[in-house]
C-alpha cells in the first residue's frame, strides 16, 4: 500500500514512460527530458524535453525545485553513447521537500 509520502509515477504514467523511452531511443533526436514535481504533490510530471543536450537541460532548472532529468550523450569521434539521469534539488529547496525527495528516487 502507497503512502501518501511515496512518490507517483501513475497520474502521468504513459508522459514519464514515451519521454523515456525517447531519450533512449538513438534514432529519435530527443536527447534529455526533465521531470518534476506536480507542485507541492509527490506526482511526478514530465516537466520539458529537447535536443540541445546537457547544456540545454542544465538551463532549465531551478534553484527552488527539484527535478529528474535523464540525458543520452553522445561521445565524439566514437559510437558509445551514455545515458545519465541527473538528481537535482535546488539550494533554495526546504530541508523537509529536501529529505522527501531523497527517499524518491525514481
């Protein structure tokens, strides 16, 4: 049984799942998604996806939010490609969201 302290995945379930499965997916040209919080609830929302990269996700958060981001790199002169999921919770995040978000990893 889910707490209401629980992180859900199920209210945007098939955004969270097709954004996902686009930034793995190397014949698509989104290479990262963010995903946050559904204001002060624990569902998580696909909050922006792009193609710029890492550079570009970086941009988008913020220092009073936390966020998930996951991002496909490309490395240059080479056909490896990583994907790496990003765990931000801004300086500006209360120490009580702080301690909810780090037993919410997705």
């Amino acid at each position: 049984m889910k707490s209401s302290k629980d992180i859900n995945l199920d209210t945007y379930n098939l955004s969270l799942i097709t954004a996902k499965e686009d930034v793995l997916n190397p014949r698509t040209s989104t290479n990262w998604a963010l995903f946050a919080y559904d204001g002060v609830t624990n569902r998580l929302k696909l909050a922006d996806s792009g193609v710029g990269g890492v550079s570009e996700l970086v941009n988008k958060l913020h220092p009073k939010r936390p966020f998930y981001g996951l991002c496909r790199v490309d490395r240059p002169n080479t056909a490896q490609t990583h994907i790496v999921m990003i765990i931000w919770v801004g300086k500006d995040v209360d120490d009580y969201r702080r301690a909810q978000c780090a037993a919410h990893v997705p």
